[in-house]
C-alpha cells in the first residue's frame, strides 16, 4: 500500500510536520488494514460459522493456529450458539480445545439451552475432551434449561467412563434437575440397572 502523491507532496512542501504526520498516517493505515482483514476473517456463512469455526469443523489444527495467530474471534458462535470450542468438544479434538483454551476461548461458552462445550463433550461420548476440559476447570454440574447436568447425560446415555470422570471431579449424583429427577433417577427411568448400581455406590 503507497501513500498516493498528493499526500507526498503536502509531506514536501511541510518537512517539518512530516516527522510527526508519517508515524501517524503508516500507523492508521495499519490499522485500518488489519481491521479490514479480521473482518472478513470473521464474516458469517448462513450457518453462521466463520472461518476459524469451519476450520475446527474439519479439523485443520494447522488452519486453527494460523487463524488464532491472525486473531480470529474465539467465541463468535453458529447460528445454533455454538462456539468453536464447543464444536471441537463435539468432535473430541483434544488438539483443537487446547489451542482455543490457551489462546483465550471461554471455556463456559453455552447456547441458548446453556449447553456448555462440557456437555457437548458429554453427549457427544467423547470422553477425552471431556477430561481435558475438566481438567482447564470446567464447572462439572453447570445445568442447562432443563436442569439436565452432565452426568445426568452420563447416566442417560448409561457411559461408565464418562461417569466415573465426571464423579472424580466433583460431580454431584443427588443433583436433581428441573422436575426434581437426578443422574440416579435417569439412569433407572432408562432402564440401565448396572448404571444405577454404580452411581447407588458412591453415595
């Protein structure tokens, strides 16, 4: 980008204010490229996901680090209330949660029915992501609007390993939902009888 020859000339003619001016022109088109250029970074498709989040959504851990460096928007979400972390919780890319989480994405982000890239994890059966998000401090009985916490979905979904991490990082089996039912009463509304067992021994 060149400073157009009007604008030299003005420089000429005022050598005095150019030490001044200069600095303060290259600095504002700086900017204003910069802007430009996260802008259309963080343009939304129709589905509402912008670049950084179809990267995540293909995985392209290289693409994620390039974008992040660039200063992508870490928690602009799809038209769902997603997140990018929440869509690498989803698919279980360990990879991709910690290049979001350790450049600034929010960990709690939720969508409208305040899933959380927790429960996303959860629910989705990766267990991985769900360790490591539980590791960075996620809130282990955040609810979302039905009051459904997750390990309720643990126990709904009758996932053993899930289970077991949740309860070592502090899940609470008694935590009842909207309409008074807990991870206990899921696990034997769903019929899943070893489920129950289990969670009936940590109390």
């Amino acid at each position: 980008m060149t400073i157009g020859p009007r604008v030299a000339a003005w420089f000429m003619r005022f050598p005095m204010l150019s030490g001044v001016m200069l600095p303060l022109v290259v600095g504002l088109l700086i900017v204003t490229l910069y802007q430009s250029l996260t802008q259309d970074m963080d343009q939304r498709d129709h589905l509402g996901r912008t670049e950084l989040f179809r990267a995540v959504e293909i995985s392209d851990n290289d693409s994620i680090a390039r974008l992040i460096r660039q200063g992508a928007a870490l928690d602009r979400s799809d038209n769902c209330g997603w997140s990018p972390l929440m869509k690498a919780a989803s698919l279980g890319n360990v990879a991709a949660l910690d290049q979001l989480y350790q450049a600034g994405a929010h960990i709690e982000h939720h969508d409208d029915s305040h899933y959380t890239a927790l429960m996303v994890a959860v629910v989705s059966r990766q267990t991985a992501a769900a360790a490591y998000l539980l590791a960075q401090g996620a809130q282990v009985d955040q609810q979302d609007t039905l009051g459904w916490t997750a390990l309720i979905w643990a126990a709904k979904q009758n996932d053993h390993p899930t289970a077991q991490l949740l309860l070592d990082h502090g899940a609470n089996p008694l935590q009842a939902d909207h309409k008074g039912q807990s991870a206990l009463h899921w696990a034997a509304m769903e019929g899943h009888d070893d489920m129950v067992l289990f969670l009936s021994s940590t109390l």
